[in-house]
C-alpha cells in the first residue's frame, strides 16, 4: 500500500495601515505611563505538539474507524467514513470511490462489529510524524475464524486525530498477520 502524505500548511498574514494624520500642527504626545502600567505582551505562541495518544485513546481511534467502515458496508453508504476523515482524505475520495475500494470486503460478508468488544493487537509500534502531524498504526483484531489486519494513518486536525488513510483485510486467524500491501486501502493526499 502506498501512503502518498503532503503535511499541508496555512500561513495567515495580517497587514495592518497606518493611517496619516491631515493636522498642521502635531498634537502633543501624552507622557508614557510608568513601566508597572504598562500592558505585559503576551510570549509567542509556539506551534501546538502533536502528542502521541494514550493506549485507551488509540483502542477508541481503531474502532471507532472499524465500526464506521463496518456501517459503511452494512449500507451502502460510506458518505460519513469519507467525512471523517482528515481534509486530505475527503478530497482525494468520494463516497462512491471509498465503496469500489471496499467492494471485495464487502462481497465476503465480513462484519467487523466485533472489534467493539476485542482488544487489537498492534504488530508496530505506534509511530508519530511530528512534522506532518501523522500517527501510523498497524495491526490486527484477534478472531475465529477470521483475523481482521489494518494499517490505518490518522492525521491531526483541529486537535482531533481524522482518518488519512486505511487498509483493512481478513487473515485466516490460523496464520500470522501478514503485510497489508496489496489489499484493499485507501489513503488522503495533496496534490
């Protein structure tokens, strides 16, 4: 599976006009107040962290995704995974983009509802791109017969981890969990 991720950045730039004073004679100027008087400016704010999540938080982003997904193929509608999802991921696709992708899944008669109540097993350690504001995680939910492996990237938005990218795919529970590459993904990307 590729993972195309451009880290987009917004740069508000404020231009603030002098104006001119039409007067003859200048106006004379007040005396400062005492230092003690004067408003303190505020230190510069730095660029938020991007933090890695918790144990409980990452359980709750891996289910939720799963059970969203899990709806979308139940109905037919994958209108509410796709905007979910990170800006990028909206953009690069549809509903009915998201529904071809996941035709094959849906076609075997996979429910994923289970992952609400079993505990994922991730096969990586969480990993975090400080600079793009990615979280990657990558796994499995344990499960008779079938095992279902994800590899799923968030990105952060607003201080809200949003789906960026996802690839999900049934393993027979008796086997190990394989790569994910090749199987049935999407992800978000700027172009």
């Amino acid at each position: 599976m590729r993972w195309i991720a451009v880290a987009a950045s917004i740069v508000l730039l404020l231009t603030l006009g002098a104006g001119a004073s039409a007067q003859k004679t200048p106006a004379p100027k007040p005396a400062a107040p005492p230092a003690a008087a004067q408003p303190q400016a505020p230190p510069p704010t730095q660029p938020s962290q991007v933090v890695m999540p918790d144990a409980e938080k990452i359980v709750l982003l891996l289910r939720n995704t799963l059970i969203t997904l899990n709806d979308a193929m139940q109905t037919g509608n994958f209108t509410v995974l796709r905007d979910r999802g990170a800006p990028d991921f909206r953009e690069a696709n549809s509903a009915a983009r998201l529904s071809q992708a996941f035709t094959d899944l849906a076609s075997r008669g996979v429910d994923l509802s289970a992952v609400s109540v079993i505990t994922p097993q991730l096969t990586e350690a969480p990993s975090l791109d400080q600079q793009k504001g990615m979280l990657h995680l990558k796994g499995y939910f344990p499960g008779q017969p079938v095992q279902i492996d994800f590899d799923m990237l968030y990105q952060t938005v607003g201080g809200r981890w949003r789906l960026f990218g996802l690839s999900v795919q049934p393993a027979s529970s008796a086997a190990l969990p394989q790569s994910v590459s090749g199987d049935t993904g999407v992800s978000g990307s700027k172009k």
